[in-house]
C-alpha cells in the first residue's frame, strides 16, 4: 500500500484513541473535583490533568489559572491546542478523508457523523456540565463504534496492521502519561497504606483507563497502590496496560513483518520493550523507581514511532 | 423567450410515454411522503460525505450538491439515438487531436484557421509528433447535452480534459435504489453500476505496450482540498486502484512509481485528474506542488499512459467547438447525429458585431472559462451588467463565443411550492479504450434549482437528479 496511506491509518487511529483518552481524563478528573476536599486532597487536579494530557506548557500561554473551566475548554474544544478533543476529531477525520478508499463504509461513517456532529451540536462548546457529560459520552461512543467497525469490518491485512499500530502505541503511550504523572501515588506494598484521600486518586487513576471494574476482577482487593502499578504495567490482560500495547505491537508488527516478508528495526525495538516488561516485576520496578522506568518507557515508545515512520511511512 | 419544452408534460399537456408511469405513480405519492424521502436522501448524502468545494468561499469548504428525488426519465429509442452520437462525436474528437499534433491536414484543408490552434494558450507544443498507445487522446469525455424539443439535442460543450461528476451518476441511482424500491420495480431501468469496470478495462487496454499483461493503474488527485476530491476517492475505490497525490509518486529513468510500505511499486496508467499546468513542475508550471517532477520526460518516453492525454483542452475549447460538425465531417464522413449550438465567434468581426447588437439576448462565455464563471446570460442580465460585459467583449474579442439562449427542456423537481418545472441538461461519460467506445446508459443530470434559472452548475446553485434511461 501507499506509504501515505499507512501513514494516515496510523494516524487517524492515533487520534481517534487520543480522543477518547482525553475524554475520561477530564471525566475521571471531574469527579474527583466534585468530591469535599478532605477526600480529594490539595493538589490542582486540573493542573495533572493537563500534565497527563501532556499540554500543561502551552495551557498556560493562553490561560492564567487552571481551573475546571479553562482546562475543559482547553482539552476539549479551543482551537488554540492541537491535541484538543475538537482538533483531534478534525485530524482523525482529515486523515480519515485522504485515505477513504482504505476504510470501510462504516469506519467513514462513524468518523463523518462524528465530525458532522461536532460542527452541528457542539461548535459552541459545552455551556454546562450536562452538555459537558453528553459531549464526553459522545467521544467515547464514537471511538468505541470506530475501533468496533475496524474490528469488525476490515481486511486483516497491512492497512488493518497499520491502523492497530497507531491504536497500541497512542494507548502505551496515554497509559504511561497517566502513571507518570501520579507516580507518587502508587507506592510498594511495604509503606504506609493511605486514608480515603488516597482511594479516591486511586480510583480516579483506574477510571482514566477504564480499568476501575476490571482491577476489582483481577485482584478481588480493595485498592492497593502496588496492585494498580502491576495492572496499568504488567498486566497483559488489561487491554490498556503496557503490557498487553506491546504485545499487540509485536503482533502486529509481525504481521506486517511476515505479509512484506522482511523484518526491520521497528519489529526489533518494539520486541525488546516487550520483553524487558516480560521479564520485570513490580519489586524490580519500585526498586529501579517507578518514576524512571516510565520516563525510560516513553523515550522508547516514541521512539518505536519514528522507526516505523521511517520504515514504512516515509 | 418561448414556454420551455418540459419533459414529463408534453406540449399539449399530455404526459409523455416515458413518464407515464412516474406521473401515475406522483399521483398516488402524499407530498409528505416526498418530502420525506428527501429528508432522507440528504441524510444518506451526508452521511457517504459526497460533497463537493466551492472555491473562494470559506465558509462552506465542503457542500453538498443538492438532489432532487424525482428521476429524469428518457426513453430506450431517445437513447440510441443520443449514444450513436456521443460515439461518432468522441471518435472524432480523438481524431482531430491525433491531427492537430502530428500531419495537421484539418489545417491544410483550410477547414480550422492555424492561429486558433497555435495562438490558443491550451495546444501544448510538448505533445507534437508524441505517439499516444493506440491514438487515444480522450479516455473519459463528458459531453454536456441539452433539449429543446421532442426531437432535437444539442451538444453544449465537450469536456476532454478531466470530466467530473460521474461518481454522482452512481451514488444518485444508489440511493434511489434504496429510497424508491417499489418506483424501481413498476419500471425497466438500464443499470449504470458496470461503470467502473468500463472504465477499468478502457485504462488497462491503453497501457504502454512493453508493460505487464496485469499493467497497474492508478488515480492521481490534487488531493483533499479539490473541490473534486470524493469523486476521486470514490473511483480509485470502485477501480480497486490507489487514489495517489503527486507527492506519492516518484520517477527514476524515466518510469513512473509509487511510494508504497514495500518499497517502490510501478505504475503503468495514470487516470489524473490534475490539469495539464499542474502534472509536471519541470514541464509546466514550475510552482506546482500538485505534480511529479519528471513525469512529462517519462510520458513522453512512453513509459506511462496518461489518461485523458496532455493537451487534449485543444479539443474542448469552446472556439474550437464552433467547428465540431466540420470536424466530424472531415474525419468521418458522416453527417453528425448530434447537432451543435450556433455560435457566434467573437474573434470573427461580422460574428462580433451581431454579437455587440444583440447581448441581451444571448449567452457570451470565456473561450476558457468553466463551471459557469464569468459568463454572461443576456435575458437575465441588468443593463448595467450587459454594458460593463461589452466593455469587456471589445477590448478580448478572441476570448469570447456566444450563443443563442436555448430554451433548456424541464423536468419535474421537487420545489418547496411543490413539484414544478425545472430547467435541466445531461451529461452522459463516453469512454474510449484501445479498439471500442463505450457508454453507460445514462449521465449525469443537472438541475437548475432557481425558478427560470439556465444556470445548472452546481457552483452556482444547481442540483443533480438520477437520470433513467428504460430499456425497452
């Protein structure tokens, strides 16, 4: 297929993905803002959101104070953010439009009416916190129908690689933003075991990357800082853990490797990220610190990034 | 100007044979259950994203072409007739423009004056004595037809560079297919959906000869931003081809590639829907970022086909298109089947005095223009407009024709007052591959929306209808 293609697929399920990301971080956020402060703590929530959404610099070129209102409407609508939730949707439905022939009826269909929806019911933004509900469940259902009609509806083939690829890498990468912001909250098992302003940070990480429910599956604990480090990490059955984005990058990846015939850096790098998250546990991780071994994990996830641009998308 | 013939209610009122079941079944259709069948139409467009740019207005970069659900129907015999002239015209469009960039005997024969060749901006001197496989120049030609009359078809303009509006043929009868199941089945409708293989098997059958028995195609765009651009990605799709944009496209001793995740793939046809000035910025026109460097030099070493050829504008100029029945009488022999408008040259002084005489009732248009820009309609214009056009006409003869302003036969459209007369034409897509000329029953049908408006354009408020042809 056209490098332009691939690249595009790549990019539109990137933004497809950060869409979403986007709309439960400043979900989960506003119900820890909504609680008393005794449960919520001091800190800014809104200022880690912005952190976790990795636009906490240029907030504050038009922004002073980060407040529920301002960061709202920075993440979700101003034209000035790049990666706001609108420009996301414009992007992933620009790319979508370049590489129409690419998709399926329906991927088009999901990504069109959802554009079309934007410019018709939300151009103005959201006036109150009920619109703002709607609107969050709104980007949420449309990457559910996206991912659900690609997954549903393509050819396994390198389009359908390449549109996964962006998916996996964009998916590690929001995961591991999360748990670099909120490292400090997630402590080994031998310290001290917070009070009721810890669980509902705790929460409130797990409800960003919808895994509040499946920890509970996994664990049948109530929540322990370690136990939710070792889900968002290593826990390949966690569809959003880092573990199981690198397994479907390898996969993938594979795939790719073995329709083209030839293997390249990018199976090698994504292989070998994997199996350092195979061969860790959380005692190595604490020890090493966990703020390091994110920091060291984003490096290299976006490193992956440029190899594949360069292997197949350039 | 005289009462318009409308297509569904004859002369006398009566209905016409072809529409007499369409009548009846209008007749037994609640108005509500129309407008609501346009509801949907609109959504059903909305949703595919057919959509079309209108340039310089910012506010609506992207529009949908409006659709009127009531079908324009023509009879089987009306048809035969039509598509024996499109052959005969297109055969001797191809004809004409192996003539003018090789022996030039149309010349000779003091039939065309040279100068409206060698002086006309759109003859490219890069394609003399260029070799094209199997001498096709036009591979898509839409040729815009109105009606007058029961019997009489004029050809309005032939459009040889880069036809659009056909991908709109398919999705119309599409969604009146899925609006309109029970209409469907109280007539015989010739299909159009073989389109896209036609139009396949044409751009395989002119593929350079030295090229693999399974030559690759593929559909150049500008890209996302063309007012254009969901038909091509609507073809590249029904073709199976990659829609590629100039930058996608590399050329390495004189053969075309494509950039793909393995590597460099050939390319053998090209269908461009890119104009001539953009194809190549060492050939053309050195600011375009649209083309591929190097592609005329691998053209012109007959690596690559492209289709329709460079320079093939000569042919659909509307000065040259004066000519058209001496065009077809001296390559063919034939008297034409398709009748031309009278036209009026303004680069000729008797023509331009008559002209000057009568603007206000006639239609001047650019030699180059399209799309319906900068024309003027006399009937419709203010004084004010008709003087500041003859300004202009004087000081460009050249770049002016004008014609008569025909009274464009009706159909019934669906209006917000109800159904009422509307002013349409038709452009059916002819097709030209190495040894047969073919045509989908149908094209696509321009409506002007406006009360009394000639205008179909769909830049300047026109619509599109599904255009029936039954098969008898």
């Amino acid at each position: 297929m056209l490098s332009r293609t691939a690249e595009n697929l790549f990019w539109l399920a990137r933004y497809v993905e950060r869409a979403e990301y986007l709309a439960r971080t400043i979900d989960a956020t506003l119900r820890v803002t909504a609680l008393p402060n005794t449960y919520s703590g001091q800190g800014n929530e809104w200022d880690s959101a912005l952190l976790t959404a990795g636009v906490a610099g240029s907030f504050y070129n038009h922004y002073d104070e980060a407040n529920e209102a301002n960061v709202v409407e920075y993440l979700s609508f101003a034209p000035t953010n790049p990666s706001s939730i609108r420009n996301c949707i414009e992007a992933a439905r620009l790319n979508a439009r370049s590489v129409r022939t690419a998709l399926t009826g329906e991927m088009w269909a999901t990504i069109n009416s959802a554009w079309i929806e934007l410019q018709e019911n939300w151009s103005k933004g959201a006036k109150t916190r009920e619109q703002l509900t709607a609107f969050l469940r709104f980007v949420q259902e449309t990457s559910l129908r996206f991912d659900g009609s690609a997954y549903r509806t393509m050819l396994r083939n390198d389009a359908y690689w390449f549109s996964r690829l962006g998916v996996h890498l964009e998916r590690a990468d929001n995961t591991a933003r999360i748990l670099d912001v909120k490292y400090h909250l997630l402590l080994p098992e031998q310290e001290h075991v917070g009070g009721p302003l810890d669980y509902y940070q705790w929460s409130s990480i797990l409800r960003s990357v919808s895994a509040l429910t499946a920890y509970h599956w996994v664990y049948r604990q109530t929540l322990k800082p370690w136990l939710i480090a070792d889900l968002l990490i290593l826990n390949d059955s966690l569809p959003r853990s880092l573990a199981s984005c690198y397994g479907n990058l390898v996969r993938n990846l594979d795939q790719i490797g073995v329709a083209y015939g030839r293997q390249g850096p990018a199976q090698r790098h994504a292989r070998g990220i994997r199996n350092r998250l195979e061969h860790s546990d959380m005692e190595d991780i604490f020890q090493r610190g966990v703020h390091e071994f994110i920091q060291e994990f984003l490096a290299d996830n976006s490193r992956l990034g440029e190899i594949v641009a360069k292997q197949y998308l350039i | 100007m005289a009462v318009a013939f409308d297509e569904m209610n004859g002369p006398g009122g009566e209905v016409r044979q072809a529409y007499q079941e369409l009548s009846r079944w209008l007749s037994e259709t609640p108005p509500e259950a129309l407008t609501h069948r346009r509801q949907e139409a609109e959504l059903l467009f909305r949703r595919i994203g057919i959509t079309f740019a209108v340039y310089g207005d910012a506010e609506a970069q992207e529009r949908l072409i409006p659709f009127d659900v009531i079908p324009r129907i023509l009879s089987g015999r009306e048809w035969a007739l039509m598509e024996l002239g499109l052959k005969q015209r297109v055969r001797a469009l191809n004809m004409f423009l192996r003539d003018i960039y090789h022996g030039r005997d149309i010349l000779r024969a003091g039939i065309i004056p040279d100068d409206l060749i060698f002086q006309n901006p759109v003859f490219r001197p890069e394609m003399n004595g260029q070799a094209v496989p199997h001498d096709v120049y036009v591979h898509i030609a839409g040729i815009d037809i109105v009606r007058v009359d029961d019997e009489n078809f004029y050809v309005l303009e032939d459009n040889a560079r880069t036809p659009s509006g056909v991908s709109y043929m398919l999705e119309n009868r599409e969604v009146m297919m899925r609006l309109f199941p029970d209409l469907f089945a109280r007539h015989r409708i010739a299909p159009v959906e073989r389109y896209a293989d036609e139009l396949l098997t044409a751009l395989r059958s002119v593929a350079p000869a030295h090229s693999s028995s399974e030559p690759t195609v593929a559909l150049m765009t500008p890209g996302v931003y063309n007012s254009a651009y969901y038909e091509h990605s609507f073809l590249a799709d029904k073709l199976g081809v990659e829609l590629v944009e100039g930058r996608d496209l590399v050329v390495k001793n004189d053969e075309v590639f494509m950039r793909t995740t393995e590597g460099l793939k050939r390319v053998d046809v090209i269908y461009r829907r890119v104009d001539d000035d953009f194809l190549d910025p060492l050939t053309f026109r050195p600011d375009s970022a649209l083309g591929v460097p190097g592609l005329m030099s691998a053209y012109r070493a007959g690596n690559v086909t492209l289709a329709n050829a460079v320079g093939t504008g000569i042919a659909d100029d509307k000065a040259v298109y004066s000519y058209m029945p001496d065009i077809v009488k001296f390559y063919l022999g034939e008297e034409p089947i398709l009748k031309n408008v009278p036209t009026w040259r303004c680069r000729e002084p008797g023509d331009l005095a008559y002209v000057l005489d009568h603007l206000s009732e006639l239609v001047v248009k650019e030699v180059h223009g399209s799309g319906g820009y900068g024309m003027l309609i006399g009937p419709a214009a203010t004084k004010a407009t008709i003087e500041a056009f003859r300004d202009k006409l004087k000081r460009e003869p050249e770049g002016f024709i004008a014609k008569p302003t025909l009274a464009l036969s009706t159909c019934p459209t669906c209006t917000d007052a109800g159904l009422a007369p509307r002013h349409v034409d038709l452009r059916p897509f002819v097709l030209t591959g190495r040894d047969r000329v073919t045509i989908v029953p149908g094209g696509l049908t321009r409506v002007a929306l406006k009360e009394g408006s000639l205008v179909v354009n769909s830049s300047q408020g026109g619509g599109t209808k599904d255009t029936w042809i039954l098969d008898e």
